[in-house]
C-alpha cells in the first residue's frame, strides 16, 4: 500500500524576519513620536514633514549600517573560531577527541557507541570542524551575502514603516487635524505588525500586537506631552 510522504515543513527565514521586525519597529515607532511630539508643539505640516522625513532617512541609513555591521561581526567571529578549532583539531587532538566524546554523551550515547563516530570524525578533519562549530559551539557558517541584505532589509522596512505616520501630514495642511489620523493609522499598523510577528516568531500573536501598539503609543503620547509641556 502507498504511503503518503513524510514532509516536515519548517521556518527558515528568521534572520530575515528579524531584519524586517528590527526595521519596522523602529520605524512605526520613532518618526511617530517625533511627528506626535512636533505637533504638541507647532502647528507646521510642512515642518514636521521636513523633520519627519529627515529622520527617517538618517534611522534606515544608522540601523541599515548597524544590521550591516552585526551580520559582518557574525561573520568574522565565525571565521576567527573555525581557525581555532582547525588549529585545535592539530595541536590538540585528544582534547578535541575528549570534546566529542563528551557531546555524544550528553545525547545519551555510551563511549563504545561514540567510539566509531569519533575515529570517522578524525579521518575527515573538515567533518571534524563541521561538527564541533555546530555542536561545540553552536556556530552556523553565515550567508556571505548577509551583510548587505540585512542592512538593505532593514533600511527598507525602517523607511515602510517610518512613512505611515507621515502620510496625514502630507494630505492635511493643519497639524493638529492630522495629529488624531497619524494616531489612529500608526496604532492600527502596529497593532497589525505586532500580530504578524508573533505568528512569525512563535509568540502568541495577540499578545504580540498588543504589546507593539502599546509601546509605539507611549512613546509617542510621552514626545506628546513633553512637547507640548515645553511649548
């Protein structure tokens, strides 16, 4: 009798996902407060839509060059510890051995069972330093295209979310008017993003999109009050 295929389908994107919930946050969050903290204080869409504007291009260029340089970190950590353990695997073999042993062991497997694994390990050094970056030290070998597209990634999603409290100011000519409507549609779309993360990341969505728009709203009732406080 024909059986159907076993198919496990698994998420294999979060890096990506980190990337874009790293910028979008962001960029709900901060040009949101600034247009809310602006209004307290002036009445100028034009002003705040120059401000707004200039701030969503220096945060996707600042957090583009920071998701740049993490994944460049990443990067060279992992080069740095792969030449370690080639070297490691040389200089000190029956540590390196004993290191092996003690993993199988922890997954539950007699030194005479680790044993054969443990000498085919040692007759392909690659394998050998395959296996202890991941299981030694937990190290995947980065995608060397990485850098540029977290930092790409990043820097668009900052701008996606950075524009949508802007976007009242640029069709209403009174601050104060638009104010309520930039409210209104920044906590709609972190609500609706904070969902989508937590469906993507595993959390419980609802909670997820809760805690987003209550995070974006205080800070932006917090640039509010201070600026209007201040005005």
């Amino acid at each position: 009798m024909p059986q159907t295929p076993h198919i496990e389908r698994h998420f294999t994107s979060s890096e990506t996902v980190r990337d874009i919930v790293i910028g979008m946050s962001d960029g709900l969050t901060v040009p949101f407060a600034l247009a809310a903290g602006l209004s307290g204080a002036v009445d100028s869409t034009a002003i705040i839509v120059t401000a707004g504007l200039a701030e969503i291009a220096a945060g996707s260029i600042a957090m583009g060059l920071g998701g740049f340089l993490a994944a460049r970190s990443d990067a060279e950590h992992y080069t740095s510890e792969r030449l370690r353990e080639e070297r490691e695997i040389v200089e000190k073999t029956d540590a390196e051995v004993t290191e092996v042993t003690d993993i199988f062991r922890a997954y539950g497997l007699t030194d005479q069972q680790a044993a054969p694994v443990v000498e085919a390990l040692r007759a392909n050094p690659r394998s050998w330093v395959d296996f202890m970056m991941r299981f030694e030290l937990g190290l995947e070998e980065p995608d060397p295209k990485r850098a540029l597209r977290s930092a790409l990634t990043i820097a668009v999603a900052y701008m996606a979310g950075g524009l949508v409290p802007l976007l009242p100011y640029f069709l209403i000519d009174s601050a104060q008017r638009a104010l309520p409507i930039s409210v209104f549609f920044t906590l709609l779309a972190l609500l609706v993003f904070g969902y989508v993360k937590g469906t993507f990341t595993g959390a419980k969505p609802i909670l997820s999109a809760i805690q987003t728009m209550l995070i974006g709203g205080v800070a932006a009732a917090a640039a509010f009050i201070i600026a209007r406080a201040i005005g």
